[in-house]
C-alpha cells in the first residue's frame, strides 16, 4: 500500500507541474518541487528496505507511517485541486488556492518529520531530484509458454485428436493448480494436428463461473456477435445459437479451468453429440469431475516434473547457459532450488523470476533458505507467490497488484494496462535529464516574472523592457513543451518496461503478439491472480466483487459506528445487511456463508459477475478507480459508487438509465485522467460533452457506442479540450471535429474524415503517432477526394496510418497518388479502398513499411507485381474476396515477410509459388479459404522440405458467419 500511495502522491505533483497553466500559485509549484525531491528520498527508503520491512517491524512501522502521511497528503491536495477546477468564480478559485497553499505546508512539516525518521535508519539517504535507478531484470527475449514435461501425455492426446472416431469424444485432463493443464490444452489447441477440425474455439470457465461468458466466449471463436447481440440475448438463446453453429461440424472445443459439476452440466447440452471425430477437451483440478466426464476409461493426470526436467525449466527461464558461469558455483545452489520447487511448474518458473535480478550467490542461498520453509507442494500455491511479491522491487508491486482488477482468466491488453498505470500514477518519469530540465526552466519562468512584476511596480512606461521579457517567457514555455514531450515519451517506454520486468518474472504470461510481434494481450495464472485479489483486499487497495453482494454506508463516525445511505448507523460489532439474494452478512466480520466483510474503503472498485465476497464499505470518496467489467454487472449500483469524486479512473462497457443525480456526479469527476465510456439511448454526445470537456487532467478518452442510432456521427471537437490528452479513440462508427487548438502530447487519434486531413488541422497535431482516417461519411456523403493525403508528409512522428470507407461508400479513393512515398510509418492499414492492384504496388515502395493490412481494398481479379517490392514488411494481411490471380517475385518481393495471414480469398487459385523463395516465412494462417489455397500453402512446405528448409507452420481457421463492420480498429484479431 505505501508504494502505491507514495508513487501516487509523487505523480500528482508531477502532473501538476506539467500542467501548461499550473491552477495553482508559483510559490507552490516550487514547493511541489521541493516535496517531490523529498518523496523521491522516502521513495529509494523503500526501495533499500522493502524486503526487510517484511521482517523487521520497526521498518514496517516506518512504512506504515509513510503510507498514512501519504495518503491523507494526496486526499488533500486532490479535494483542493478539484475545488480549483469546479469553482464557480475568481473569489473561490482564490480561496481553494490559499487552501492547497496551506495544506503544502502542512504537508512539509509531516515529511520532513518522515525524513528524520528514515535517516535514522540509513544515514546515506539524501535529498535527490534524480530518483535511483530502479532494480530491473536483465532483459530477456519474450517467449510464450511452453510444455516442459508430460510428454507421453501430449503424445497420446494428439494421436487421438488424429483419429476420425464414429463419435464424440470427451478428453479430461486433471491436475493441482500450477501443474500445467492449461499449458497442454494451448499446446494442443495450436498444434497443426488440429487443421482439419471444421470448428475449433477455446472458453476458459473460472472460479467464479458465468455461463453468458462463457458461451460468449466460445461463439466469438466461431461467429461474430453485434455489442447489441451480447446486450440482449440470454443465456438459452447463446446456447441454441451455439449448438446450431455446431451442428453438423467436426468441431475441437476447449473448456478449460472446469471447478465443478454444476458448471459443466450447465454447458455440456451445447455440444452436439452425433458429429463424429468431434473432440471436447476439458481440463479440471476435480478429479471426479475428469473422472465423470472423461469418455476412456481414465483420465489424464499430470504429474509433477522430475528432477531433470525441473532443472530445465528452471536454467531455461533464467537463460542460465549465458549467465552464470558453472564455475561460480550457481549451479549447485539452482539445481537444489529447483529440488525446492517439489516438480511444480509454476513454482519453478516464479522462483526463477525471482532470482532473474538476483546477482549474488549469497542472494541465491538466502531465498534456497527461505523455500526450505515451506514444507509441502499445496503450501507452494499460496507461499511462492507472497516470497514473489516479497522479492519484488518497490516499483513494481503496484502494477503487479493492480493487475487483480482484472477477472480471473481474463486477457489483459497491453496498451490497456500502460494507460492504466499511467493514469493511476505508478509509473516514474524516469528521465532523469528530463526532470532536471523541467525544474531550470520553471526556475527560469519564476525569475522572469518576478523580474516583471518589479519593472511593473517600478515604472509603468517601460514597455521595451516588458516586452522582452515576456519573449524570454514564451521561450522557456517552449523549452517546457520540448521537455515535457519527452517525459511523456518516457512515461510509455517505462510502463512497457515494467510490463516487460514482471513477463520477465513469470508474474505475467504473454498471450497474444500483435502483427509487429510486440506483446498485445497478457494473462496471469489464476494463482498468482488471487493473491493480487487477496491481498489488494488486505491492504484495502482493491475492492474486486458482484453488484448484486455490494453494500455502502457512507462515512465512518467518531463514535466507531457508521452511516448508511439512508443515514442511519450501525456498529461494527452487530447489524445486519440484507444481500440481493436473501442471505445476511454481519457488520462485524463475515457474512453467513463465512465471507470476509471489509469496513474501509478501497482505491481501486472493479465489479465482476458472481464474485462471491460480500463487502460494506465507506469512505468510497476517496477511491481513485471505477470499472465496471461486465455488463451485467451495471444498472444498479453505479449512483453508489459515484461518490468517488475524486476519481482518475472511469472504465464503463455500458451506463445504465442516468438519473439527473448522477449525471451530475459524472460532472464533477475534473481529476479523471482515463475515460472509457459507450454512447447509447442513455448518454447522448451533448450530455457527454458536457461530461468531457471539463476534465483538464485527461490523458485517455476511449468512446464507444451502443446500438445503431450513432451511426455516422461526428463528435465534436470540445471533446479535446484537455491539455494532457495522449490518446482519442472512438468506435468505428464515429468520427471526431479535429482539435481547434495545438495538441503538442496527442499520440492516438482516430477516427478523423479525410475533409479534415488538412495541414491547417496537422499542424494541431504534429506529435500524432497512430491516425485513423474515416472516409464515406458526413460531411461529404459523395466523391471522395484523395488529394488531402499529400498532407500527411507534415506528420514526421507518424509510426501507424489507418484509412477505411464505410460500408456503402460510393467511389473509395480510386488512386493513390497523392500518399508520400517519402512517410515514415511502419504499419499501415486500408479498407475498402476501392483501388486497383497497381496502386496497392506504390505502397510497396514506402521505406519503412513492416506490417500491411488490407481489407477488401480491391475488386480487381488480379495482382501482379509491379514496381513496389514491399522490402522491409515483415507481416502482410490479405482479406480479397474477389481476388483470383495473384503473382509474387520472390527473389524481389516481400523478402524479409514472416507472417502472411489471408482471410476469405474464396476466389484465390493458391498461394504464389513466388513465396517458396522467402526464407524468412515462419506462419501463414488461412481463415475461410478454399481448399485450392490449403493445398497450395502445404505444397509449399513441401518445396522447403526438398531443400532442407524449417517448415512453416500452417493455421486453419473458419469462422461460420461473419457480421461485417460491429467493429473495426487497429485491434483485430488477425494482429
């Protein structure tokens, strides 16, 4: 808790610093300098001690006092921040300002009182504007999991996924948490065995088991479901959609992570019994359930790895080969840890992320020391993961705690969880140079205005002088502007990085690689997720749980008791709750089913379906953070929880009916800093308009929309407003007025209408990284004109372009002459662009181009090459329905291509023989070809064979039915 909360306080002194119009008064910022300095002290206090506090109650008792002084100075500072921005005129501005100008002192003297504190315990520590460098791991080439062990088991499963049985089988793997079953599944599930299933998809049911998203999930495998199909359908009409999907079909299903009987028989009816050579594969820590519904005779159980295959998943994790010679005497210490982990594969591979930023031997003995503690494999699941945590460094812990917001089993995405820790103030501007850069030119500013005030007092008619001076203010804001463009370009890399320590750490597993092969979705094991649940809980951090089970009483008395939301009180030691389902909870510690019931509030509230905690709680002002995960999971509890006025954090899939009461409070959230909200029949763009544009501190505006009644809508540019916006993404069936003013830290912009990609409109956004251009769309319903493009050469951070028509546009560009061939983007991506082949060979000749995806851009029956050689693409996606012949020059073309992946080329005679000459293709995926392209990519392996060549992997994947334009950004799922 204290390392969140420290670098919580720190980053919002930091974020007001880098306002470009600091609400507060100069003297101020100087003192938040000044503060920041000191927290930077308490910070690497932390950081020295923080697996010490552990163990030594006087420095836990230090960190506890660093926690509470943090926490009430960063309520303070937050309440008065926002009294600023909701005051109603100067004389309260005013006010709120002299309020925060005491409060700062007040907060000094309780710093200054924790540094004399912390320099009793280590005399070294010092007053630092540059923050240490932070304990990292060494970098290590990200790989996604794979089986060690258990091999005869893989064997046998495979064999029989070859077999063409007359009936439907049902494989049951069993085993204890950690030991690898969902490892096998995915190992099986991707293997080439699988090609000739005619359906294959994957569902993952949980602890905390929801038939709807279940069945949602394995549909999605299969079809495509409309956000208005998931709103309204129930759970029979999933289930009857699903087994007529499945009728018929020779389908491999994965049910994976199966708690129960219950579960199970609530699905099983799903799957069609009478389709032969279909396969269910489950897996289950019940053994009696993998005994019940397991069609041989036995199931299969996993065992615990032996001694050399622990090893080797032990060295192969650390990279040990490389890093730690044999003759240091590693080894020995390894192999014994190894010996520790009883055969438990995940308690091997968190160990060694434990010891990846371990440099010393005597560190190695310390931790064989502390695993010799822990006496049987059962005590690993809960022990290995708290000596994880325990080892973590300080500035870690946050995120990786904060990754218990998420559902159990759930695929995080990646640039999600940046902006999110961002948002939430974990991440340090590590730039030490940066910072230094930043404080001169404020000191610069101060001086000059000071500088001003006097020749002001001192002779009124000095115009030549003042003039001058305010030159030399201008210059240092652009000086600031500069600097603070390259914190913010620091503040992603760092998240990243962290991301990159904990994968390092076996803390986080990658998932999913987007098209440029970075990590684009991560998972956790459901092991490692409740002990970020259980103990975001005990340090009141998180409060994760169902609407239907959530109580509030509004704030804690004096007296010890508290006060509900109809006003009356209860003690802590006797009163009742009535939940949703009928059952009671006692105030005073446990529900009638034995639940834990927590009495303070929580930081972080994020709701699931049928989580089964019950929780009372208050003080919900001070939380930071509000998601609202499931659908389900919303209409009736977001007014209670709206009392988090001070929130940084609004992440909404849907809103329910708004009563006058909370739109109000969506108002007043002027600290939000992250918004991901939907637009529907119960918030129009003007009511979140209004919501929006009086957020100056916001950094991530994510608009989505619900049903069809916003369809080709353009929102208008107030939108915008914040200063600190980085990233604007609105849904594909919007568009946004581009920004009216300069918008120097605005990374993600889309959707923006080609009538407005003028270079008036770019030069409001020359730092734009990723731009996605809507064309078909008000204002101009007719011709396009392409010649707006040429104005994209003005954007020279430009990394990511997206250009896509609308369904039932008239023309499409028709030509790309007028697109720079000089531009600098590494990804590009079009949609019915209506351009002939040759145009799409002028691509080929931008310098820099690695990932192209292209989506019906064509009618066109042929493709020849041409002039463009697409050079430097390393992943190239084809979806081209009318597309008959298509001719590749191998030797010339798309020689450095890794990746090719064509959907519904269901005209394509084959794959280019041209393609047997690009040595660097590792994976081609086929989703909805012919049987002519199956045969052709398989022929081309066999060329390989002939001349010794690695094989490439060959995916098939049919989705059934597909429903055009539900959605479509950057984000699919061909990265």
């Amino acid at each position: 808790m204290a390392s969140v909360v420290l670098a919580s306080l720190k980053a919002t002194m930091e974020f007001e610093i880098q306002q470009p119009s600091p609400r507060v008064l100069p003297d101020d910022l100087k003192q938040m300098r000044s503060l920041i300095q000191h927290l930077s002290t308490l910070q690497a206090f932390m950081k020295k001690f923080h697996i010490k506090a552990f163990e030594d109650a006087e420095i836990k008792s230090v960190e506890n006092q660093i926690k509470d002084v943090s926490l009430k100075a960063e309520d303070e500072i937050d309440i008065q921040l926002r009294n600023i921005l909701l005051a109603e005129n100067a004389k309260r501005k005013e006010d709120a300002r002299r309020e925060i100008h005491g409060s700062l002192e007040e907060i000094r003297k309780n710093i200054d009182e924790l540094l004399e504190t912390v320099k009793q315990h280590d005399g070294s520590l010092g007053d630092s504007s540059q923050f240490p460098p932070d304990e990292d791991t060494v970098p290590l080439t990200p790989r996604k999991e794979e089986m060690v062990g258990n091999r005869e088991e893989l064997k046998q499963i495979l064999d029989q996924l070859k077999c063409k049985n007359e009936e439907r089988q049902i494989i049951s793997i069993s085993g204890m948490g950690g030991i690898g079953k969902t490892t096998l599944a995915r190992t099986i599930y991707d293997d080439p065995v699988t090609n000739h299933f005619d359906v294959r998809a994957w569902t993952t049911m949980s602890q905390q088991y929801e038939g709807k998203q279940t069945l949602i999930a394995l549909l999605r495998c299969i079809t495509t479901l409309t956000p208005e199909e998931i709103k309204t359908s129930t759970k029979e009409d999933l289930k009857d959609r699903l087994q007529k999907l499945l009728k018929g079909r020779r389908y491999l299903i994965v049910v994976d992570d199966v708690w129960s009987h219950e579960a199970w028989d609530d699905i099983k009816l799903c799957f069609p019994t009478d389709t032969k050579g279909s396969i269910l594969l489950l897996t289950t820590r019940d053994k009696k359930v993998a005994r019940d519904t397991h069609s041989g005779k036995t199931p299969y159980g996993l065992k615990l790895l032996n001694k050399e295959d622990s090893w080797f998943l032990f060295s192969r994790n650390l990279d040990f080969e490389t890093r730690f010679p044999k003759s240091l005497g590693y080894e020995g210490v390894g192999k014994e840890i190894a010996k520790q982990c009883k055969g438990l594969p995940l308690s091997i591979v968190v160990v060694a992320g434990i010891l990846i930023s371990k440099v010393s031997l005597g560190e190695w003995e310390n931790i064989q020391k502390e695993l010799a503690l822990i006496l049987t494999v059962d005590e690993q699941c809960t022990k290995i993961p708290a000596l994880s945590y325990k080892h973590l460094p300080s500035h870690l812990k946050p995120c990786f705690l904060h990754l218990g917001v998420f559902p159990e089993d759930s695929e995080m995405p990646v640039k999600k969880l940046v902006r999110l820790w961002i948002a939430e103030g974990f991440v340090k501007v590590v730039n030490g140079k940066a910072l230094k850069d930043m404080k001169k030119v404020l000191d610069d500013i101060e001086k000059k205005l000071k500088y001003m005030e006097k020749t002001a007092v001192e002779d009124m008619d000095r115009t030549l002088v003042m003039d001058k001076a305010l030159q030399g203010v201008d210059k240092s804001l652009e000086d600031m502007d500069n600097t603070l463009k390259d914190m913010g370009r620091a503040l992603e890399d760092t998240a990243l990085e962290y991301l990159q320590a904990l994968i390092s750490k076996s803390l986080v597993l990658i998932r999913n690689q987007s098209s440029n092969g970075e990590v684009k979705t991560c998972r956790m094991h459901d092991l490692l997720h409740d002990f970020c649940v259980n103990k975001g809980e005990e340090e009141n951090l998180l409060y994760a749980g169902s609407m239907r089970r959530f109580r509030t009483v509004k704030n804690s008395n004096d007296d010890g008791s508290t006060s509900n939301d109809d006003g009356s009180k209860s003690n802590d030691g006797g009163s009742k709750i009535n939940d949703d389902d009928g059952s009671k909870s006692n105030d005073g510690g446990s529900t009638s089913n034995g639940e834990s019931v927590k009495h303070k509030g929580f930081r972080w509230l994020t709701f699931w379906p049928n989580y089964g905690n019950v929780y009372i709680c208050y003080n919900l002002d001070k939380s930071r953070s509000l998601s609202f995960l499931h659908r389900d999971a919303i209409p009736t509890l977001i007014g209670q929880c709206l009392p988090s006025n001070l929130l940084r954090v609004l992440d909404l899939i849907e809103l329910p009916p708004l009563s006058n009461e909370i739109f109000m409070s969506l108002r007043d959230l002027v600290l939000l800093r992250y918004m991901d909200i939907a637009l529907d029949d119960c918030l129009s763009s003007e009511e979140l308009v209004d919501i929006v544009s009086r957020t100056q501190n916001l950094q991530t505006l994510i608009i989505s929309q619900n049903g069809t009644g916003f369809s080709d809508m353009c929102l208008p540019s107030n939108l915008l407003e914040s200063p600190q916006l980085r990233h604007v993404e609105v849904s594909y069936a919007l568009s946004l007025d581009p920004p009216s003013e300069v918008k120097e830290a605005l990374h993600t912009l889309y959707w923006l209408s080609l009538d407005h990609c003028t270079e008036e409109v770019f030069s409001r956004i020359p730092n734009v990284k990723k731009l996605g251009i809507i064309c078909g769309s008000k204002p101009s319903p007719e011709a396009i004109e392409p010649a707006n493009l040429e104005n994209l050469g003005s954007l020279d951070k430009l990394e990511t372009l997206m250009i896509a028509f609308r369904k039932g546009s008239p023309t499409g560009l028709q030509n790309l002459e007028s697109l720079p061939l000089n531009l600098n983007i590494k990804k590009l991506k079009l949609k019915r662009t209506c351009l002939p082949w040759s145009e799409i060979n002028v691509i080929g000749m931008l310098p820099n181009l690695e990932v192209l995806k292209l989506k019906q851009v064509s009618d066109g029956p042929d493709w020849e090459p041409t002039e463009g050689n697409f050079r430097k693409l390393k992943f190239l996606y084809l979806e081209a329905e009318n597309l008959e012949s298509w001719e590749v020059d191998g030797g010339d073309q798309f020689r450095c291509l890794t990746r090719l992946v064509l959907k519904k080329c269901t005209k394509l005679e084959g794959i280019p023989t041209g393609f047997e000459d690009v040595n660097t293709l590792a994976s081609i995926e086929l989703l909805n070809c012919p049987v002519p392209v199956k045969e052709s990519a398989q022929k081309l392996n066999e060329h390989r064979e002939d001349y010794g060549i690695e094989p490439i992997i060959i995916r098939h994947v049919d989705q059934i039915q597909e429903v055009d334009d539900v959605e479509d950004d950057d984000d699919d799922s061909s990265e």
